[in-house]
C-alpha cells in the first residue's frame, strides 16, 4: 500500500470543518503549497447567517436560523446545496462548502463551492410551513445567490420541490425568470433529464472503476449500500442492474440483509408504498452499524457523515468503499483503512455526479436548449471515468491514498487558477 500521509492534528475530531482540514493539510504539504496560497484556499471567502422568520400553521411565529458559506469562487461561481436538517450548524455548513469547491475542481468544471442549510425539521412541517421557509431563506439571500455568484441545488431534506419555490421568488424579485439561479429543478422548471439519478449514478461510474483496479469481477462482487434516499437507492439500483449483488440496504428504520441479493427494484416499490423500508419482507433485519461491517466487496455508505470512525473501522470487512455521502468517513478512521488495504473512493470524486449534472443543466438554462439523456449520461460518465483516473494517478504518483490525491488534484487546480488570475 501507498505510504500514509500523517494529517496535520485537529482540534476537535467531531468537527466537520477541522477533519476536512486535516485532509486539505495534507495535501498542501504533499504539493508544497505555498503559505500564503495555503492561507487563502483555508479560509471561506464569505459567511452569511440569517434570522428567517416564518409565520407556522397555528398562527405562532418561529425564527429559524439559515447560513450560506461561500468557500471560494475562485474557479467561478460558487455551487452547492442546502440542506434543511436540525443538525445543520455554521462548522458543518463551512466544511460542506469547502467540500465542494475541491468537489468541482476535482471534476473539472468551472465553479467555486458553496453551502448552505437550515436548521429545521422538515418532516415536521408542512409542506406550506416549507414553502414559507424557503422563501424567506431566498429573499434574505438575493444578494448572495445568482445565476453568475452562487447556484445552489437540492442536499439533504430538500428537493426539485423547494428549488422551484427558490427558482421562483428569486425571479420575482428581479422581475424576469431566472432559472439557471438554482439547479435540480423540476424538468418542467428547466431542470436536466438525468440529474435526479446523476449522483447514484456517478456512485456506480466510481464503484466499477475502483473494482477494475482492485480485480474484482462485477459479476461475482457482493455489495452492501448504507442509506436509501436519493443516492443510496440509485446506486444500489444501477450497481444490482449491472449484476452487482447488493445483499445489503438500509434507511433510518434499520438495516436489510439477504445474502442471495436484494431485489432493488422489488424494495424501491415497497419504499415507495410504506414511505419507509420497515417491514420490508424479503430480508432479514440488521443494524445500520452491522452493515457497515458485512463482509462484502463493496461498501457505499450513502446516508450521512461521519459513519466510519476509528472505533468501527478496524472492524470494516469490505475491500472498497465509495463514498455516496459527503463526509462519510472520518479523518481518524483514514489511518486504518489505509492499514487494513480498504481501497476508499472519496466522497469528493464519488458523488460528484450529481454537481456535473447540475452544471449541464445551467448550461442547458443559459442556452435556453434541452439535451436528452443520452448525451448527459454519455457526458457525466466520460468526465466521472477521466476525475476517477486523475486521482487514482495522483494517489500512485504522490503515494498517497485516493482520498488525499483527489484533494491533490483539487487543491493544485484551484491553486494554480489562483495565481494566475493574480494575486493583489
Ligand atoms: N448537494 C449535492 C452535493 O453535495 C449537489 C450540489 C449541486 O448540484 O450543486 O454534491
């Protein structure tokens, strides 16, 4: 295995922002980045916290709390979604942000990252208590957002449903429609065939790139998925289409494993019935943390941050992990699958499908023309496959693991685009 790059120690392990840290400090050491550069890329260009007053359905007034962080806009606008969840804080918002920029740069398309989020539970309220919500959030951002500054998507608890609302009041303001302001928008909005599934599908681009390397034939791999929203369903569902067997799935009501394979298709129809898989007949029970454990090929957790810790990955028995989520695996546990010989896509090259996609579809906006499915997927997969072989080079290059040469090829791109623009 590659030698592992110690990381820089952190202050705080359960902080989002620092771990990413960590990893970014690496990689400046391996390329020698300049201090000054060094201090630049660190630092978010720009923090905003707003108070969203919504009038609720009973009549009571509830303030929520919204941030959007612009890490950079370096490469160009800044990208990224916003996620309404009630763990949402500024420290989780800026290390997504952050994520984000060495996500596009790693693919290669020309945006900055950004964040942002709210902390709310939506599930909790009503869809008309959201969509109040959303629209104050867009109204407190009209100087942050646009179409040329920061274009924010679907994350975590949101989707085409909200952005429309986004896309909406955004236009109002500025009297014209506007809808390259937000992507992952309904495709009757100008959303972009393909991008609900872009993200599961760069999952699946990624995973069958990683097993090429690693020699492990599709046709014989198991496979166990963690999360089975958007990205962890999808994956699950082009993996077992393409004769992976995914013997394990999972969602917040627990785990489901069946050692001859899950039928994809047969659970998204039950999930789609029972709102969630619990009770889902064709399986047998299991925890989330056990399915992180299963002994299988291949590992895709797809559900949150920080699942794959030093307490648990010394227990991990998959050879590959591709990361659905953003943030899945914690720096501390970084040391011991490099130990152990786990082969880690890293959340950054893994699920950037779904930011390629959005960028096709702001494409698509500005030119006010629609491609088919066809030419977005042909697309998305040609610049997942080219991303996934420029870190796997990175990482044989500088000896690293992938997931730091993937911050090497991000962090020397935007690095790079930084001094030449000029430095004042
Ligand atoms: N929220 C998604 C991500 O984390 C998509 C961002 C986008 O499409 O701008 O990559």
């Amino acid at each position: 295995m590659p030698a592992y790059v110690e990381p820089a120690p952190i202050k705080d392990k359960d902080n989002p922002f620092e771990s990413m840290m960590s990893r970014f400090d690496s990689a400046a050491k391996l390329l020698n980045l300049d201090e000054q550069t060094y201090k630049v890329l660190s630092a978010p260009t720009k923090q905003v916290t707003v108070s969203l007053p919504v009038k609720m359905d009973n009549g009571d007034v509830r303030v929520f709390e919204g941030h959007r962080v612009i890490h950079s806009n370096i490469l160009g606008p800044s990208k990224g979604g916003i996620r309404y969840d009630m763990l949402v804080n500024i420290d989780e918002v800026k290390a997504l942000a952050a994520w984000m920029t060495w996500k596009c740069a790693v693919v290669d398309i020309p945006y900055g990252g950004g964040k942002g989020g709210i902390k709310c539970d939506p599930t909790k309220m009503s869809e008309g208590e959201i969509e109040r919500l959303t629209r104050a959030y867009t109204l407190a951002m009209l100087d942050v957002f646009g179409p040329d500054r920061d274009i924010p998507a679907p994350d975590m608890g949101t989707s085409g449903r909200e952005m429309a609302w986004l896309m909406d009041e955004y236009s109002k303001a500025q009297g014209i429609t506007v809808n390259a302001v937000v992507t992952g928008k309904p495709l009757v909005l100008g959303g972009s065939v393909g991008r609900i599934e872009a993200t599961g599908r760069g999952v699946m681009v990624s995973a069958f790139a990683a097993m090429e390397k690693l020699k492990i034939n599709p046709y014989q791999a198991t496979c166990a998925v963690q999360g089975f929203g958007n990205v962890g369903s999808i994956s699950a569902k082009l993996l077992h289409e393409r004769g992976v067997k995914v013997v394990a799935i999972s969602d917040i009501s627990g785990g489901y494993y069946n050692e001859k394979g899950i039928d994809i298709e047969d659970a998204l129809a039950y999930r789609d019935k029972n709102r969630t898989l619990a009770g889902y007949p064709n399986a047998s029970t299991i925890t989330n943390e056990q399915l992180l454990e299963l002994e299988v090929d291949v590992l895709v957790p797809a559900a949150k941050e920080d699942v794959i810790t030093d307490e648990n990955a010394p227990r991990l028995r998959c050879k590959l992990i591709v990361e659905g989520a953003n943030g899945p695996t914690n720096f501390t546990a970084d040391p011991i699958l490099q130990e152990k010989g786990i082969l880690a896509v890293p959340d950054i090259l893994a699920n950037a499908g779904g930011v390629t996609v959005s960028y096709f579809e702001w494409v698509q906006n500005r030119m006010g023309y629609r491609w088919d499915l066809d030419q977005v997927n042909r697309q998305s997969d040609q610049i997942m496959k080219t991303a996934f072989d420029k870190v796997y080079a990175a990482s044989q290059k500088y000896g690293c693991s992938m997931r730091i040469g993937a911050y090497v090829v991000a962090i020397d791109k935007v690095a790079t685009t930084y001094k030449l623009r000029g430095v004042y």
